[in-house]
C-alpha cells in the first residue's frame, strides 16, 4: 500500500486559520496586533522571494509587518544599528533576519544581538539553550514544523526508535532535542556515521535533513516508516526535489511528506505561531505591570 502523505500544504493553511482567529482575539481583547519586523540585506532573489511568501502569510493572519530593505554593501554597524531598533519596538514581537547575509556581515554577530524574546527564528543561543534544558521559549520554526508533522500523523513520538539524519543547528540538532523532550529514543547521524543505511533501517520515524537530492532509498527505510524530508534542492531541470526519493520510499514507507508541499509551508505557519505567541507573552507581562 501507497505510503499517507503529510500534506505540509493543508496542515499549515490549518495553523494559520487559527493563528487568524487568536490574533484577532488578541487584538480585541489587548488591542495589540503580534507584529514581524523582516530584515532583508543584498538582491539574492531567492532570498526576496522567501521574504516575499513569509510577509503575504503574515499579513493574510492579522500579523503587522515591518519591512526592512537594506543594500548588499550595508555595514554590520548599521544593520546592527537597526537590530537594536526593532528591539526597542513595542509594535515588534519577532524578528526575521533573512540568512544568508553578505559576507562583510558576520551572521552569529546579528542572530546574537536580536533580544531572546524576540527571536522568532528561535536561532538565538539563549534559545537553543533553553531547547537544550527543555524548557523551550521560541522553537526554530523548521523544527517545530517538522514535529507538528510527525504529531499530525497519529504515530505516537513516546517511545519511539527515531533516527534524524543532519546534525547541523538550523534543523538536525534542535528536531533530535525536540523528539528527546516529547520521550523518543534518537539517533543523529551525520557525514561521518558508519552504515547509514543499517542505521536508518532502524527508524519508526525518520528525518532527513542533509541538502543532498533523492539520497535517501528505500533500502535505507523500514516498512512503515513515517519519513519526513527536510531537504529542498533544486535539479538541472529547475525542479525541486527533497533529500527522499520519494517514488521508492513512498511505496515502503507508511507516512511520507512531500517536496514540495511538505515542511516549506510549515516553516512558515511555525514563524506565524512564533511571531502570535511572543504577542500573547508580551500582552500578558503588560497585564502584570
Ligand atoms: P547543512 O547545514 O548543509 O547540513 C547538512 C547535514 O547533513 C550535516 O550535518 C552533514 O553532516 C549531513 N550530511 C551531509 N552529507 C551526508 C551524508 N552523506 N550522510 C549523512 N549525513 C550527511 O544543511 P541544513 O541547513 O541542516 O539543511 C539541510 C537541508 O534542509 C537543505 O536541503 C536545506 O535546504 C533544507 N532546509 C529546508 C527548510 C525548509 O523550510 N523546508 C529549512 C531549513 C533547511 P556533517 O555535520 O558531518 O557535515
């Protein structure tokens, strides 16, 4: 039998019809509207085109945008100057800075000088710190998608043989924390792992995360595996296509998520859900003063 498919599509337009309604509760009841502050440095179209996606879904939700375009020769002074703006905003609730930035702009620098509480990338190393503890403020958004997916399955994480391949900070080491925390028993595997394949094999549920495309075959997949591909990786052909070759995979696997349709538009929903919860916080301390 053909594997369920997460439709990452359906699955984010759910998250958002929410988000709508609690930001206009929100609203109503606090008079406060969550608010993004988008920071774009450089002309990388692909880059545009994200921020682009990201500001139509805010504003499709109630969410208010701020948007910030800054030329590919500002200084790391100046953008490091209007991060400290935007922290001080109390229209501002999260902050996106677009990676990647040009190379004159040290990256860590600027993620480390967005305030915690505004961090709805959740890539501020507070925040990873407080992944790591277990007491998560902002969870990054590819992640936190990645769960909701696993979530939207059925398949119970607790207890769970789950292997995610990719080590790296943006999605493998924080999903693995993720899964840890909600009890499942996890593997990270990474370039250097002995017998990938043996490994993954061993997986109820599988996440893949290495920007490699169709690396994952169904030789490397348990019979009823839910496999989740993180990856997006554009062909010769200008197709995009995931980490999973899903043809294969699909017929063996028992959940499998697309590319694309998959965990893209979940990023997305998880940056609303972010950007919504740091307003809810924001409203509360408000109320405490
Ligand atoms: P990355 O920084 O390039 O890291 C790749 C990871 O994969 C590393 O940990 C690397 O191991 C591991 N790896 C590479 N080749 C491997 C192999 N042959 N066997 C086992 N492990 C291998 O990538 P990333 O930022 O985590 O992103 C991964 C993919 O997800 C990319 O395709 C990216 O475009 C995609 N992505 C998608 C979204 C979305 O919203 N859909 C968001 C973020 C990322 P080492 O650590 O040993 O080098």
């Amino acid at each position: 039998m053909p594997a369920h498919i997460i439709d990452g599509k359906a699955l984010s337009q759910a998250v958002r019809d929410q988000i709508a309604k609690d930001a206009a509760a929100l609203l109503a009841r606090t008079g406060i509207k969550p608010g993004l502050a988008a920071i774009l440095v450089g002309d990388d179209p692909a880059s545009h085109l994200y921020v682009k996606n990201k500001q139509k879904a805010c504003e499709a939700v109630g969410i208010y945008v701020a948007d910030h375009r800054l030329p590919a020769s500002t200084s790391q002074d100046d953008l490091l100057a209007l991060i400290d703006k935007v922290n001080r905003d109390p229209r501002i609730h999260g902050i996106l800075v677009q990676l990647p930035l040009p190379k004159q702009i040290d990256s860590q620098v600027i993620l480390n000088a967005v305030l915690p509480e505004k961090d709805a990338d959740g890539f501020h190393p507070y925040n990873m710190g407080r992944l790591v503890e277990g007491t998560p403020i902002f969870e990054a958004c590819t992640p936190r998608g990645v769960i909701k997916m696993i979530e939207s399955t059925g398949v119970g994480i607790a207890g769970r043989r789950e292997v995610v391949v990719g080590r790296r900070n943006i999605v493998g080491k924080p999903v693995a924390l993720m899964l840890l925390h909600r009890h499942a028993t996890v593997t990270i595997c990474h370039s250097k792992t002995k017998d990938l394949p043996a490994v993954c094999r061993e997986a109820e549920i599988l996440v893949v995360a290495i920007g490699k495309p169709r690396f994952v075959t169904a030789d490397m997949v348990r019979e009823g595996a839910v496999v989740v591909d993180v990856g997006v990786n554009r062909t010769e052909d200008g197709k995009f296509v995931g980490d999973v070759d899903f043809e294969a995979v699909s017929r063996k696997a028992g959940w499998i998520s697309p590319v694309p349709g998959g965990v893209g538009p979940m990023t997305i929903a998880m940056l609303l859900q972010n950007t919504l919860e740091s307003a809810q916080r924001a409203a509360e301390k408000m109320k405490g003063r």
